[in-house]
C-alpha cells in the first residue's frame, strides 16, 4: 500500500505566503494527530553551522512551533552536538550558534534544547535488530519527548548522497558516540603525490589524528581517526577520499538503523516534513554554503519517513537542474545526487525498508490544487 506524501509548492502569493503554506501542508498530513494535550513535542531541526547560509530560515520553523501549541503540546526546537570541530561541538557552544542564526525563544516562540547534553553524552540505550546495531545510543531528549516532528531542509550530502529525513533523525537524533559508530568505516585516505603540505586538514582534525611525515607530507592515523571526514571538505587539492563503494554503504545502512531506534517509541507520533528550497550540493553542517544545485520547489510531508525522502529526490531530480551550480555539466542528470556525489543514496532507504521503518511507494497529493 502506498504511503501518502503531501506537497505544497514554493510558489507565493499575496494572502498565501510560505508559512501559510507551512500551516496548511501541517493540517492536510494530520500533524495534530500525534500531539496529545500537553505532549512535550520535539521539533528536530538543524539550524546550520556558523558561517552557513543554507539553512531553513527561522519562521518556517516557528509556523510549526504554533501549529504545534495550537494542537494543545509544549513545542521545543532541538539539536545534537556534533561529532566534527565546529560552532556546535558542545552544548553551550551548539545554543550560540542558533541564537546566531536567529533560533531564539524569541523568534521561535519555544525554547532550544541540545537533546545530548552539555557534552553529547546524554542518551539512552534502544534496542534494535539490525544488521550492524543490537542497540542505538539515542539523545534522552530525543527518546523522553512525547511526541516528534522532523522539519529537513533536503539538500545534497557528500556522505550520504542527500541528506532529509532519515538524516535528521538517524545521525540528528544520536549522541555523539553514537555518531561515531555510524562513521567508523568511513575512514579517509591521504593521496601523497596530491598532498602540498598545507596543513589545513590538521587543523580542522577533532582528534588530533593527522601528522605531516617526514617528506612533510599529511598522513592519517587511523587508530585516532573516527570517521568525521571533516579532512575531506577542509583539503583544497582533492588530496584526501573515502572509499564510496563500500565504507558509505555501511555509514548509510547504520545511519537506517539509528533513525529506526529514534522512533522506536514512538509509533504514530511523528510527522515528517522535508523543506525543497536551497538546495545546496552540501550538508548544513559546513561552515559555508554554495548556491542551490534546482530552483527552489516546495514542501513534502508524510507519517512515513522513508516515503517522504523518496518524494524529494523524485521531485528534485525531476526539476530543472542549475548548469552554474556544482552540478556543473550533470544540471539535466535524471539522478543529480548520484551525478554529485557519486554515491547511491538509495541505500539509506532500501535499508530502512528492510528494518520496517517505510515504503519508498508513495502517492503525492498536492495540495494546492
């Protein structure tokens, strides 16, 4: 049976702006159903790194916020640290960051909380069958609140090939460690004869693994490596890769596994939104952005998870691709994130299908018309 996915497009108008749009699209895929008189709601976002424009501006996330308490539960905004060096590493760190990108009880209209504690290590064992995982380590304030919304704002992922739903809340919803489990086959390699000697890769290291040799060349302990390819984006000269045949194939298939632990206790309290606008070739995680690979196009939601991410590569990859964009002379690829990354994203949903989270079968029901 095909799951319902609903859209409403980027198209605004007087008297029909996008949170107008927002609130409509909440109320046609029953949102309000999963929230119980004084349910506290987590609203998992990703409010952007420092220095990145990309993300989803703040209102669209306060239109949920009020639909939310109009529903009758306590709406919060959340987020986990990370696992790379950035401006949201820790808790106080990861609060200044959204305060600065205008994620504010102010603007908002409901507070913040880092869901993984002050130092990421706030979580809560859930058990799983999984292929990889018996057991997930997801953020207590993840797996305490009453009910979840996942507002994504769907862009390229270089891991990953797309980052949406299953994103924001497999790796979105876990602790740090439990980022680091996912990442642990993800270990880059440094190519020598590409290498210059710059140094930019040891600095943005976490863990201090990467040293020069004595040709002054970087090298990589993979002892102390945990996977993060923070290396990958920093190296200026494509000197540093991950195997993308078979260590991403396992990233995606744990972070399938992590998202089905997050909405474990959950069943039939969550709702799924992914926002098409801004399309960046990059994750949000990035301290900057590069300009949209498609026009923007709208916003699907659905009560299924897999389905909803199904939709917006459909609907993305169906759209008129941007030739000045990174996807360069691929902008008409009929697969424009398997055209920019090289990756087969399909993974992450084959396996969440496999676990019981979803159907890629879906019916797209616009609700503009």
């Amino acid at each position: 049976m095909s799951s319902k996915v609903y859209f409403t497009d980027a198209r605004a108008r007087s008297g029909n702006n996008m949170r107008d749009k927002l609130t409509a699209l909440f109320d046609a895929v029953g949102a309000a159903e999963v929230v119980a008189k004084k349910d506290l709601v987590a609203i998992k976002i990703h409010w952007g790194e420092r220095g990145n424009l990309a993300y989803l501006p703040p209102p669209i996330t306060a239109a949920i916020a009020d639909k939310v308490r109009d529903a009758g539960g306590v709406p919060f905004i959340t987020d986990t640290t990370t696992l790379y060096a950035g401006s949201r590493r820790n808790a106080p760190d990861n609060l200044m960051t959204a305060y600065s990108n205008g994620f504010s009880p102010s603007t908002i209209g409901a507070p913040a909380i880092i869901a993984d504690g002050l130092f990421g290590d706030d979580y809560v064992k859930v058990d799983i069958d999984g292929c990889h995982f018996k057991e997930c380590k997801i953020a207590s304030g993840i797996y305490r609140a009453q009910a979840l919304i996942s507002l994504a704002h769907f862009k390229g992922h270089g891991g990953t090939g797309f980052g949406g739903t299953i994103k924001n809340i497999g790796m979105g919803c876990s602790a740090a460690s439990g980022k680091q489990n996912q990442h642990s086959d993800v270990k880059p390699k440094i190519s020598l004869k590409k290498c210059v000697g710059c140094g930019s890769c040891m600095k943005k290291c976490p863990t201090d693994a990467i040293s020069f040799n004595e040709d002054h060349k970087a090298v990589i302990d993979r002892a102390l490596c945990i996977g993060c390819a923070e290396c990958t984006v920093t190296c200026r000269f494509e000197a540093i890769a991950v195997s993308w045949k078979s260590d991403l194939k396992l990233m995606m298939e744990k972070m399938a596994e992590y998202a089905t632990a997050a909405l474990k206790n959950k069943a039939g309290k969550c709702v799924f939104f992914n926002a098409i606008i801004k399309v960046s070739p990059d994750c949000d995680c990035f301290d900057f952005n590069d300009i949209p690979i498609v026009p923007d196009i709208g916003i699907v939601a659905s009560k299924d998870p897999v389905a909803v991410d199904q939709a917006a590569v459909d609907l993305v990859n169906s759209a008129p691709g941007i030739a000045a964009s990174a996807l360069g002379d691929n902008y008409s690829s009929d697969d424009k994130f398997r055209a920019l990354h090289k990756v087969d994203w399909r993974h992450q949903l084959d396996h969440a299908i496999k676990l019981g989270a979803g159907s890629r079968d879906y019916e797209l029901i616009n609700i503009d018309k």
